[in-house]
C-alpha cells in the first residue's frame, strides 16, 4: 500500500473516531425505568465490528433476581435476534450488573435490558449505534511470536521437502548417494521460492482486504453550510453533499426527533462565547436553511444531530464563517442562543440566566475524573431567589451541550441520557414489544422525561467525560415561557 494511500485511510480513521455519534463520545447512556425498578443503563459500543460491546445496569431500587440484555438489529427484530445474555451481579457493588455482547455488524441495534425480581418485571430499550470505527494493531510480543512460528514452520516445510527426496526411497540404514543429495537441495531451494510467492500473493491479499476494511470505516455525511454576507438578514444555509446520501440499500430518510428533523448546534471558536440551538427547515430532500439570531460574526463549528428513520442517529460536523450582520426573521419558536464570557478557568457554580435569575451547577466537592459515572445536576432560581419551575422544552425538561475546547468532544445530552428518543420510537414498532403489552413496554415510558406531576425546578444529566481536557456546558430550560441557557466552564482530570 502506497504512503499517500496509508496517509489518508489513517485521515479516515482519525475522523470517524471524533465523528461518530456525538463527537469523541461514543458511549450512550440511559436513566428511566424498567418496570418497576429504575435503572441506569451505560452502553460501550465496540469501535471494532464484529466486537463486544460492554453494558452497565445499575438498578438504583429494589433487589432483583435476574438481569438479561439482548442486541437486537433494527432489521431483524426481535425474531432475528440472538437470546438474551444473563448480566452478571458486580462483587462489592449492590444493584450493578454487567455484561457483554457481541455486536456483528454495523448498524442500529436497541439493547433490551429485561429485569426480575420480586417487584415483578420490567423492560427498559437502549437504542445503540455501532459502526467501524478502527482497526485493532497487532501486539507486539504476539507479532513476534508469530514471526518466529512463521519461521519455523518455513524452514520445517523445506527440510520435510528435502528429506522426501533425500530419504524416502532408502532401504533401512542405506546412505544417501551424492546424486540424490544434491537433488534433495535443488528441490527444497524450487520448494522455498514457491513457497516465498504464496506467501507474497497472501500479503497482497491481506492488504486489498485492510484496505477495503478501511475504506469501510464509519464517516459521518459530508455537509456544506455557508451564511452569504450583503443579505438583509443572515440565512445559514446547509446542504447534505455526500454521494452516498440517497443511494445504497443501508440508506433511510431522516426521521423527526423532539419534532424536528434537524437540531443544530452553532459554537464560535476558538472562545466559545456565542452558542444557538437551531432548527433548519429542509428546501428539498438535500438542503436546509435557518435563520440566524443575533450571533455576534466569526468562526463557528456546526454540530448537525439527524435521525435516520433506520434509528440510525449521528452527528454532521462542519466550519461556517458567519459575516456581520442582522438578525434573521421567522425561525422555529424553540430557537436559542447565548453569548457569554468566552471559555475561562473552572470554578463557577453559578450562571445567571437571560432576564434575571440563575442555574446552579450542584457539583459536589469530588474532582472531575475522565471515565467516571456522574450526574449533573442543576437548579434554577428565579430574580427574586426563588426555585423556579421549569417547563417542558420540545418534550424534556431540560437539553444540555458539553463541547471540550479543542472540539475532540461535543455532546448533546438530555436528562433520560444521550439516546435518541426517536431511534426508540423506531424499536419501539417493533411487533414483539407491542405484544408485550404496558407492562413490557414500560421501559418506553417518557411520561416522566417532558411532564411532571408537580412543578420541578431541578434536573440532571447521566454522563461520563471521555478524556481529560477543558469543556464549557450550556444548559438549556424553559421557565416562564422562555427558554435561558446557563454556561459553565469545567476541568476534567
């Protein structure tokens, strides 16, 4: 394989891994209810397929008996699907199961985590997608060890070889004649140069197989987005330009998710002090335009989240350079944005909020760590100090963005995890959890994630930060019939 060529399949690489799903954070998370038992459900997708996928299930009430999870493929459905894999009891850690599964293409799958107990018995689906991501490089002490076995069986192929010319035709304690001996090394030395161009025709083998491998590992569409400069108002306008858009039998439309096709994210760089929440309208099958609030001009990244209507749910990344200008007219009601200092040391618990009022990060005294199962939880006060309701927005309480500085790491986040509500709605038709019934479906229930019975004026995240780093987090509610955003700027260690 050329340098060039290995140069940009490794570019691939690269970009698939910051790419895929929410970018640099690939695992999902889900808090809500499987029955009778609320649980915490954390899936880590494999970035290699076929691979093993590892499942988390903490069942933070009651004392079940049985914990099952079972991969099922949006294609095959339930009656395609393996048997459900017993989840083992974690030692020292009451209520905190494992396991592992074996994911075998790439593809949207739901994680149906099924519980026992005394309480009776629930069902709680994670939508999950998996894609290839990477390769797995050789170990080197297993590289040598296969080289030395290679070498062996080399050399152990051609003395077999001269050995049968030297010997095989031998009475019993006869000497080899001088005519045959050289026979016998004419014939292991044609033995060894067959031998050396199979090995040569395999390595190209193996190489045009990598090379299709890598060819094949996940990229997000490619999207163009451009905001004109000299219009009355600025327009963004987006466009899905991937040849694949459209095309090959993996292919489905996108699908609403909260009710809107798209939910784009805008952050200027490289301060972070201006983010929007967007809903573009699509013109056709490729394009979208939004208008834009009042965003101060520079340099923006673009977070695009779609939902394919395969439940397949993944995050378009692109740049746009927004000129000086005025603001847009008629954009979707549930429209946001915020300025704010730009990105600064950590420390700050409290943000105030547009129009008076403040968020309050809860954060504990406990450092921030890289692979940590956390909750974020906020509050929000009203001007006069008071806890203040919050109202449902685009059917949660609450949406959250955490990007790290760099970019490595953006995440859309909702209080029932980092799922997408409308990949379970897919799996949701599927006939063998219809025929469930309520009570096999109550995993499904999102009556807690919009509405609540009594006025609420706090909310919190599942998530675990993927690396180190510096990341700034924008909380979003709707109070008093508008929606604020708090900022907060953290360290991970």
């Amino acid at each position: 394989m050329s340098a060039p060529r290995t140069g940009r399949l490794l570019l691939v690489a690269l970009v698939a891994l910051v790419s895929w799903g929410h970018v640099g954070s690939p695992n999902v998370f889900f808090d809500g209810t499987a029955g009778p038992y609320p649980v915490r459900v954390i899936v880590r997708p494999p970035e290699v397929i076929p691979g093993l996928a590892e499942v988390t299930v903490r069942v933070k009430e009651g004392t079940p008996e049985r914990v099952t999870v079972q991969p099922v493929q949006w294609q095959a459905g339930a009656k395609g699907a393996p048997p459900p894999d017993a989840a083992e009891p974690v030692a020292g850690a009451p209520g905190l199961w494992t396991a592992r599964l074996w994911m075998m293409t790439a593809s949207s799958y739901s994680i149906q985590v099924r519980i026992a107990g005394p309480a009776g018995e629930g069902l709680a689906v994670v939508p999950v997608a998996t894609a290839r991501v990477r390769t797995l490089g050789m170990q080197r002490p297993l590289g040598v060890a296969l080289s030395i076995a290679g070498l062996i069986l080399f050399f152990g192929a051609l003395s077999i070889v001269g050995a049968a010319v030297r010997e095989s035709m031998l009475e019993p304690g006869a000497a080899p004649a001088p005519r045959r001996m050289w026979a016998a090394r004419t014939v292991a030395v044609l033995a060894g140069g067959l031998l050396v161009l199979l090995l040569a025709g395999g390595w190209r083998w193996w190489n045009r197989v990598e090379a299709g491998y890598q060819e094949k590992l996940y990229q997000p569409y490619q999207i163009t987005a451009a905001v004109r400069a000299g219009e009355a108002a600025r327009v963004l306008r987006l466009s899905i330009d991937d040849p694949r858009w459209g095309t090959g039998k993996d292919w489905s439309p996108l699908m609403p998710d909260h009710g809107k096709l798209m939910h784009l994210f805008l952050v200027r760089e490289p301060g972070l002090d201006a983010f929007a929440h967007l809903h573009p309208v699509p013109v056709d099958d490729r394009r979208f335009v939004v208008p834009l609030p009042q965003l101060p001009a520079g340099r923006y990244a673009i977070y695009a989240d779609v939902v394919d209507e395969s439940g397949y749910a993944q995050t378009l990344v692109q740049k746009v350079e927004v000129p000086a200008g005025s603001a847009g007219s008629g954009g979707d009601p549930d429209d946001s944005f915020r300025l704010s200092p730009p990105l600064a040391a950590p420390g700050a618990v409290e943000s105030p909020l547009e129009e008076g009022g403040v968020m309050v990060w809860e954060r504990g005294a406990q450092p921030l760590v890289a692979g940590q199962d956390l909750d974020l939880r906020f509050t929000v006060r009203d001007a006069a100090g008071n806890p203040a309701p919050l109202e449902p927005y685009m059917g949660m309480m609450s949406h959250a963005a955490i990007r790290r500085d760099d970019g490595a790491v953006f995440v859309h986040l909702h209080p029932v995890g980092s799922f997408s509500m409308a990949s379970q709605e897919v799996f949701a038709r599927d006939p063998a959890l219809a025929a469930a019934g309520p009570d096999g479906m109550a995993g499904m229930d999102h009556s807690a994630h919009g509405m609540h019975p009594a006025p609420v004026s706090a909310v919190s995240f599942p998530y675990e930060f993927p690396r180190p780093g510096r990341y700034r987090m924008w909380v979003q509610v709707r109070t008093g019939g508008k929606v604020k955003t708090g900022v907060f700027d953290l360290e991970v260690g």
